[in-house]
C-alpha cells in the first residue's frame, strides 16, 4: 500500500521506529502518571478545599484531673475506662508546646479543676507561651472556692470561670448534684463576685452553666434570677446529653419564652440551645479546629467522641493517636485525622458524625 511505503521511508523498519514507538509510549505513560498525580494531589485530605485550607488546631480541651468531690448523675466519668488521675506532665508539656499556637485552651474534663494542686501553675505557664489574645477557661462545681482560690485564681490571669449550677432551690441543686450544699455554693460564686468588685479586676470573666434535665426545667425561669442575685449576668444552658430528646416539650418552650423575659428584664445574658430538631442544613461541626485530650493521652476530635455514655462502649472511642507517642502537630497532621476532617469541614460526614448533637448546636 502507498501509505504503507510512505511510512517504511519515513520511519524505517527496525531501529528508527523501534525508538519512535518507545518516545511515543513513554510520553503516554508519563502523561497518564502525570494526570494520576493531579488526580492524587486534588484529593488528597490536605488539599485545598475550593480555595480554603482546612481550619488550623487552635483549641485545645485538657482535663487537669479526672477526679471529682461530687457525684452528679448526669456525669458521664462513670464510665471513664482509664481510671481517674491528674493530668500526666507529659501529656502537659504536649500542650506547653503547642501553646504558642493556640487561642483557647480548656482545662476540663471529667472532673473538678480546683482538686488539682498545679492549677495555678498551669495557668501562668500556659499564659506566659500562649499568644496575647489566647484564653483559658474552665468549669466549676464552685464546691471548693475559698477565699484563697479566689484570690489565686484572679491573680493567675485565668480569662473564663463557669459555674455549674442546675437548681434554682436547693432540693432540686442537691438532687443533682450530689455532694454538694447549695447554700455553700451561692456565697462562694457571691464571694468571687464581690472580690472583683473589691480588687476592680475583670479578671476571669465569670458565667453560670445549667444543664437542663427532665426533673430541672421548671426552675430555668428561676435560675435567671438566681444568676442575677449572684451578680452573673450571663448563663450558658445545655441538654442532659442522654435525654435531650424527651425534653423537647411545650414546658420546655414555656420555660425558655419566660426566661428570655425576666433576662431582658435584668440584662442578663442567655445562650439557650434550640429546640430540636435542627434543620440539617443548618448543621455545622464546632470542633474543626480543636482537639480534645485524654488523661490516657488519646487525642479525640470532640467531646462526642469521648463521651463514654454516648459511646456505650471505650472500645468505640475514636482516637487519632496518644500524644504519649507523637506531638499534637504529628497528630493533627495525620493522614486519617486530615481525612475524617475533611469529611466533617465538607459535610460529608461520616458515620461516627450520625445523630451528633454537637453539629446541629444542641450541645455546646
Ligand atoms: S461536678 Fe462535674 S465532673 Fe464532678 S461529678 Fe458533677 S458533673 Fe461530673
Ligand atoms: S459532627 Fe459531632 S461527632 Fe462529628 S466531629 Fe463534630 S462534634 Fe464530633
């Protein structure tokens, strides 16, 4: 055939041709690698998402000490599988490095902060490596708060201080939170307030907490004024974790509508979570840019994936890895932990994310 004689001149049998056909080959090769590699690059968890990183790590959750001088019923530590000791100075000098890095850390677990005697230390290492902006907070069952604690925690630079208090009275407060006096409680969070006021100090900001519960919904009203009385003009209240789905009730509605009132009435400042259930394009996950740290030194991605009531089982929790092992950067960035939050930050989320209240802002 003409063209066959055409192509024999062009490219001569043997040789010529042999190397033609292996340049040819070899640049559909590297093409087809080349293609593979953007195809690699685009989905790789720590790609760029539509022009946007993932969020950096900038919160951290650590508790100081799982142990505790009450026995709430609603406490998920019950079930806590690694015991209840103080934080390990490894697991803090984990923390002491990333510092420099964050801008909130939350020195809470499953237990009371006040137990631990390096408290204050904590704090003003924390505040003397963290950036100027950076916070600290915790929560407190205000059981232990001596003038002496009152004092040293102003003085420490602590930004945050919540109390939690779920009554209004004292049979429902005791009912709860077992262990502990009510009336104690009330002068020693009056007693903070007053030693600000004393000292002129703003320092730490302070907040009540109430965890609305079945057999507490009555006194939420009640609580606005208590909180007032108190000299704390603003309270963060939350869902029982285990039983906010039978609480969403018209008592419930009634309860917030009139607390909303007697807050405007006093300037008292409300966060009350909504009324479920959420619509699910108004879900959003929390904790993209925080981790939460494990006495045992496991770093989970969010309180869910440590609560051992939600979890039913320790064998559940979802771990990305001990900072006993590896630093909280090393652990960040890990291919499976990059994954999972990219599924989360894009809302494909997994099937560990299914039901969670935290994404529809039921808990905060
Ligand atoms: S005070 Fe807090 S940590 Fe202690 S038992 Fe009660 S809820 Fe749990
Ligand atoms: S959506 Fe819920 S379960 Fe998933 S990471 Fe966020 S807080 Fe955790």
């Amino acid at each position: 055939m003409p063209a066959r004689k055409t192509m024999n001149r062009i490219f001569p049998i043997g040789t010529v041709r042999r190397k033609i056909a292996k340049a040819f080959y070899q640049l559909l090769f590297q093409r087809n690698e080349f293609k593979k590699n953007v195809k690699r690059f685009f989905s790789s968890p720590s790609a760029p998402l539509h022009g946007e990183q993932l969020p950096s790590l900038k919160k951290v959750f650590c508790s100081v000490t799982d142990r505790c001088n009450l026995s709430c019923g609603m406490c998920p530590r019950k079930n806590l599988y690694y015991g209840y000791a103080d934080i390990d100075n490894g697991i803090l000098q984990r923390v002491y490095d990333k510092a420099y890095d964050l801008y909130f850390v939350g020195l809470q677990g499953y237990g009371e902060p006040y137990l631990y005697k390096d408290l204050y230390k904590v704090i003003e290492t924390l505040k003397a490596l963290m950036p100027q902006r950076g916070e600290i907070g915790f929560n407190s069952n205000a059981t232990l708060l001596e003038r002496s604690h009152i004092v040293r925690t102003a003085e420490s630079g602590l930004d945050n201080l919540t109390f939690s208090v779920d009554g209004a009275t004292r049979a429902t407060y005791e009912r709860i939170r077992k262990g502990a006096k009510f009336g104690q409680v009330i002068k020693n969070i009056k007693d903070f307030v007053h030693y600000k006021k004393q000292v002129g100090s703003n320092h730490p900001k302070l907040m009540m907490n109430y965890v609305i519960m079945k057999d507490n919904i009555q006194e939420i009203p009640l609580f606005v004024e208590l909180s007032k009385q108190c000299g704390i003009n603003a309270i963060h209240f939350n869902y029982d974790r285990t039983s906010y789905r039978c609480l969403q009730t018209d008592e419930l509605k009634e309860a917030f509508q009139e607390a909303k009132r007697k807050a405007k009435d006093l300037q008292v400042i409300l966060y009350l979570p909504p009324i479920y259930p959420v619509k699910p394009e108004n879900e959003f996950c929390v904790f993209m840019d925080t981790v939460v740290l494990l006495n045992s030194g496991e770093v989970v991605p969010c309180c869910r994936a440590a609560d051992f009531d939600m979890l039913g089982d320790p064998q559940n929790i979802l771990s990305f890895g001990n900072v006993k092992e590896n630093s909280l950067d090393d652990i960040w960035n890990s291919r499976s932990y990059i994954s999972f939050r990219r599924q989360v930050f894009t809302k494909n989320w997994p099937r560990f994310c299914d039901g969670c209240g935290f994404k529809s802002q039921i808990f905060m």
